[in-house]
C-alpha cells in the first residue's frame, strides 16, 4: 500500500503539490470545464487544513519548452483562487532567486502556484537541474497527476527520486480501484476492449486473460481478430503486423477458459465519413470495398447479456467511430448497460469516457480513470514509474 498525505505530519512542511491542471480552454482563454481543478480540492484543503505551505506545480498544453502566455496557469489560479476562497501568490521563475524567497516567507496553509511547468524545456526531457530546482522548494512531495503516471518527467519523476514522495487522493482514489479489480476482481469479470489500436490493447488482453472470465472486442480492433482467423474483413482497419498474435491471443483465451466475444455483425461503411451509404454484415462476410465503423444490433444484444451478468467490469476504447454520430450507437448503448449494471465498472479512455458523460449517466458508474495512458499500463500490468517512487506504507 502506497503512503498518502494521511500517513504524514505536513504541518509546516513546504509541500509541492504535482496535480494535472491540463483543462480545457476557449479562444478567450477562458476555462470551459473545470473538473480537473474541482476534483483537487480534498487534497488542497487537506494540506491547508493541516499547516502545509502548498506549493503547487502543474502543465498546461504542449508549450514545448518554450513560454506561451496562451498556456499560462494565470486563468487556473483565478479558479482555483476562488474556489478555495483564498489568495494564492503566483511564481513564474523556478530558478529566480525570489521564487524561494516567495516559499520561504509562506506561512503554514498559504498557497503558491508555479508558472506552466512545460515552459521549462527540462521538464519533459526530466533535467535533473530542473528537478533539482523543484526539490529544493519542498521538504514533501505530494504526486496527484495521475494521468502523468507513466512519465518520466522532472515535475514527475525526477523530483520524486530526490523528495519523500506520498500520494494525494485522486491518485489513493485510482490505485484503489485498479488494484480492487486488477488483483481481488468479484465475478464474472467482463472486459470491454474497443478503440483503433491494436498494438496498445493486445498487451491488455494477454494481462487480462488470467483474470477475467469474458473479453467483448469491438471498434477498429475487432478486424484484426476476424481477419486472423481467415474472416473477409473488406477494406476495415486491420494492424497485418498483429494477426498471428491475434490469433495466438484467441487460442491461448481457449485454453485458459476465458471467452473472447468478437462482433457478430458490424455497420459497414463504403468511405469512412458520415454521408457514405451504409449496410450490415455479418462478421468475416463484409463486401471488398465496404469497412467496419460500428458494431451491429446483435453484436450489442449478445454483449448486452453478458454486460448484465458481470460483477466487474473494466472498458476501454469504443466499440465504433464514435466521433460521427452515425457510428457511435454501439458504444453509446453499451456505455447505457455499463451504468445500469450493479458491477464494479472502471472505465478508461477518452472516448468511452465521453460515451458515458453524453448520456447523463456519470455518476453510475463506480470510477472513471483520470488516465488514458496510465490506465492502460496498468491494464497491461506494467508499473507506472512515478507511482513506484510513492513510499510504502
Ligand atoms: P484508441 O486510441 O485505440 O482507443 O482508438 C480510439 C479511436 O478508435 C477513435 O478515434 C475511434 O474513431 C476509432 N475507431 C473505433 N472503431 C473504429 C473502426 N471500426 N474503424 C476505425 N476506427 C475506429
């Protein structure tokens, strides 16, 4: 079990704080969703609440290396100004000799907020002088990002090689979850794979087969599946470099007891846009010149039988081109029996994630992972390298 802000005295400790405050923005610079600052205030209050000096360091876009003002946390720091109901000083140099002059005055329970990290070009090549910079602001190193995880950054990891490192608890929150239905899953155990990469979701698959009882493939991937058993896929997206890991995936999954459910019929598309004429078929009976954009009306009812029955349920990637609203019935379906069963359901990845937002059924749902790329190491059963920094309990 991994140490959290609770397992620590922090009064009086200078405290950085490495949250994810990468919210969207419009042309005005105006914040248009601010899920991301709201769901760090149990950890920021919590530090307040308990004497921390808070400094608080996050990214903003890709300013790759370079200063931006378009991507300056300034807009984040009014929020998060007003949402505490408190002032927060603002520093844009972490080398400036005021910067620590700025720390050094704070009193217990003030809060500092540092200029966009990735104006820094140390950051994302993790320069030791810029984590050495950070180390040096903080007797304590809280981590938070979780959709940073699995980066090796100087804001990252760098500064968790160099700081006492505890978890804040979004990341206590996400470890929970992965490591409930990753290491102790109640039964059936149902995994939901979708989404167009091939080469990312096969590692899960091969993870997963010692755990779950039943793997439902859809979106892109699926053709990969069909076509590695001899199916006529037509022109739909198919990885040649995959198939006979594919196919060794779905014999192993014999072997091992565990049934992969791969589309039964499928919305073909003669191009891939949203005005082409389309037509169903059945799975490895497409026509030469049409592709797989969704899946079809049995495929969701035979999912849906199997989504019921489940005790635990973790999703991944959607089941079609979820972006036309031609092709996202598959996925919006399925993210409608995900909320309605009684499973432990994680969900990971942005567009199922945003499947079960545009429904209305967010809080149904027992956890959506914060990390898209962090999710799926994890469910690939790899460990995430900042989170392996975090002291033990
Ligand atoms: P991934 O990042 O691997 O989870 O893939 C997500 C993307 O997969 C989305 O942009 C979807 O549009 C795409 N996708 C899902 N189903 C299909 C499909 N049948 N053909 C092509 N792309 C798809």
């Amino acid at each position: 079990m991994k140490k959290t802000i609770r397992d620590i005295d922090v009064s009086g400790q200078r405290v950085l704080l490495r949250v994810d405050y990468n919210v969207p923005m419009n042309a005005e610079l105006k914040i248009t969703d601010d899920t991301r600052i709201t769901a760090t205030l149990p950890t920021i209050n919590y530090l307040i609440n308990h004497g921390a000096k808070v400094i608080i360091c996050s990214h903003l876009g890709r300013p790759n290396g370079q200063v931006d003002t378009k991507l300056s946390l300034r807009p984040i720091l009014a929020r998060l100004s007003k949402l505490l109901d408190k002032p927060i000083s603002f520093c844009e140099d972490i080398f400036d000799k005021s910067t620590s002059e700025l720390v050094e005055k704070m009193n217990n329970g003030d809060v500092l907020m540092l200029e966009n990290i990735r104006f820094f070009p140390g950051e994302e090549t993790n320069d030791e002088k810029l984590a050495k910079a950070l180390a040096n602001l903080a007797d304590i190193f809280v981590f938070d990002a979780f959709a940073t995880a699995h980066r090796k950054h100087a804001s990252t990891y760098g500064v968790a090689k160099l700081v006492p490192t505890v978890a804040g608890f979004l990341v206590e929150q996400e470890l929970k979850v992965f490591d409930k239905v990753l290491k102790d899953p109640d039964h059936p155990f149902v995994a939901i794979l979708g989404g167009a990469k091939v080469s990312d979701k096969l590692p899960v698959i091969q993870n997963l087969l010692d755990k779950v009882d039943t793997i439902l493939i859809g979106g892109g991937m699926a053709y990969t599946f069909i076509k590695s058993i001899g199916g006529n896929v037509g022109t739909s997206i198919v990885d040649n470099t995959k198939l006979e890991l594919a196919k060794n995936i779905l014999d192993e999954a014999k072997e091992k007891n565990v049934k992969i459910l791969l589309p039964i019929d499928n919305i073909g598309a003669k191009e891939f846009s949203e005005e082409s004429e389309i037509k169903r078929f059945n799975s490895g009976f497409f026509a030469e010149d049409y592709q797989g954009m969704d899946i079809g009306p049995k495929t969701i009812k035979a999912f849906k039988k199997i989504i019921k029955k489940a005790k635990t349920i973790v999703w991944n990637g959607p089941l079609g081109v979820y972006e036309y609203e031609k092709f996202k019935h598959g996925t919006n379906k399925i993210a409608k029996y995900v909320a309605k069963s009684k499973a432990i359901s994680l969900i990971g990845g942005g567009d199922s994630i945003a499947a079960i937002h545009s429904i209305g059924v967010t809080k149904k749902v027992t956890h959506m992972s914060t990390g898209g790329g962090a999710s799926l190491m994890l469910l690939q059963g790899k460990q995430l390298p900042c989170i392996e920094l975090i002291q033990e309990k």
